[in-house]
C-alpha cells in the first residue's frame, strides 16, 4: 500500500473536494482518500498493483483540477 501526497489546483470550495473525494474514492485499487480542502491537497492511500501516481493525476484532471505529486 502506497500513501501519496498531492497538491490540487482550482480546488476552492466544498464541492469541489467531495466531488475529487468521490471520484478517487471510486477509482479501482485505492483504499483511503482525505482531502484538506484548506491547504489544497489530497492524500491517498492506494495498492500500487491496481493504480499508480499517474492515474490519480488524470483522475484529478477529469474533474477540471490539476493534481501534482507534493514536494517538501
């Protein structure tokens, strides 16, 4: 299990995490999601055998965001 940190732009309200909440949630191979509609990111847990880091992404950006793997 992989646990992934991205940085979401153009999310700004409510809506806007539940619907990237939803849809990840829903993506196959992905276990948790919480989104921290206050800081613009969503961290995922997922089994790397079923999703990767790139599918999150396009996940993201079907929903009009774009998500970018977090760098400290």
């Amino acid at each position: 299990m992989k646990k992934a940190e991205y940085d979401v732009l153009g999310m700004h309200c409510v809506s806007c995490s539940t619907a990237i909440s939803k849809l990840l949630s829903k993506t196959k191979g992905v276990s948790d999601v919480e989104v921290i509609l206050a800081e613009s990111k969503v961290l995922v847990s997922y089994d790397e055998t079923l999703v990767n880091d790139q599918k999150i992404v396009e996940q993201v950006g079907r929903l009009g965001y774009k998500a970018v793997e977090h760098k400290e």
